[in-house]
C-alpha cells in the first residue's frame, strides 16, 4: 500500500461504533447510510483516499473519541442495491481537534498526528512476544467465546500482524476496543490484548484492565 508523504490537517470522518482500525491492518466496511455513501464518493475522487474511523460514544453516537485511526481506501465494489462494500487500509492514528463545517453531509475535523509519528514507519517495533504461551492463552480464549479462526494462518503471522488482527477481531467492548487503539506502542497492546484475554476467561471485569 502506498503511503502518503505527507497527511492532510483535515480528514473526514466515518463514526462507527464498535470497529477497530489499526496501521497497516485492513477492515472491511459495509457501506450503506446516504450520508457515507457520498463520503466514498468523495474520497474516491481524492489521490490518496483516505478517511478517518473513530468510535462513537455507547450511548450518543453524536459523542466521539478523541483519539482514531486514518485509512486508505484499498479496495471497492458496489452492490446492485446501491451499497458499497470496501477495504480500509490503516495508515496512521490521529487525535482529534476541532469540527471544520463543510458543506458535506458528513463530519469534517482539523486532526493532530504529532502523538503518533511512529505509525508511519515501514515497520512497527517488535514485541517480545512468547508465541506458543500466547496462541495457548487464544485457543482458551476463543473455544470460551464460541469462536473459530484459520490457526495454520495465525501461527504463520508475523507480530504486528498477528497483534492488529486479533486487537480488531476479538469481541472486545468499546472501551477495550478503544484502550487498544491508544497503546502507545505494539508492545503495551499486546500487554492489553494479554490483559482482556486473561480477565475474560476469568470472568473479570475488563475496567479492572485499565
């Protein structure tokens, strides 16, 4: 994926709630409400298409996070019924600063990405990982929760990919979710994701987490 030079001071937003995007990890987006339709559209237009994901508020979807994550567009279809089914691919967090009023019918911010200058790098920095402990502590974890993966491919993974992964996919609250996004480094998500995990199979209560 190419990565920009440089970032713009203004992004547009795609609120949503419960979703995870990660630097250079991809989420998939099924893409239906009007008002983010034309959001597509516009960023499609744009050389480097890109759009900024932050989770809203539980309870007032109006509310956002202060701290998300900028994407590029990486793959598009659309649908007979007018939906649009695509790929976002991460690129860097951001911290939000101020609404810009545009007249698009959705939200436009002025963002700092001065916290985050290292989601830019080629390559995250390693974490001390003890795979064969942690893919125990995930099989636990997942047969507790009913889930399924393709482990052939998790045990193929390198680090970051394995962490990013599994920080978007496990069925975390959006507290949790957003505690991931904010770890100041792959290492302390790690921490985290380990730390959700472990309270999860022992029926804690994942606020003790933080």
């Amino acid at each position: 994926m190419r990565i920009p030079s440089s970032l713009p001071k203004t992004i547009p937003l795609f609120p949503i709630r419960g979703a995870l995007l990660l630097p250079r990890a991809h989420l998939p987006l099924n893409v239906f409400e009007p008002r983010f339709l034309q959001l597509i559209e516009d960023s499609l237009k744009t050389d480097e298409r890109l759009i900024g994901l932050v989770q809203t508020g539980a309870e007032d979807e109006a509310a956002l996070q202060t701290v998300g994550c900028v994407g590029r567009i990486t793959s598009f279809t659309e649908t007979d019924d007018g939906r649009y089914l695509i790929t976002i691919s991460g690129i860097s967090r951001f911290e939000l600063l101020d609404e810009v009023h545009l007249d698009t019918p959705y939200r436009n911010f002025n963002v700092s990405w001065d916290r985050f200058e290292m989601d830019r790098h080629r390559k995250a920095k390693e974490s001390n990982i003890q795979r064969s402990e942690f893919l125990d502590l995930l099989n636990r974890f997942f047969a507790s929760e009913g889930l399924e993966t393709d482990w052939e491919k998790l045990e193929s993974a390198d680090n970051e990919l394995l962490i990013n992964s599994l920080s978007m996919l496990c069925p975390f609250s959006e507290e949790d979710k957003q505690a991931l996004l904010e770890a100041t480094d792959l290492q302390k998500r790690l921490e985290t994701l380990i730390a959700l995990m472990e309270f999860s199979l022992h029926g804690g209560s994942s606020k003790d987490v933080m």
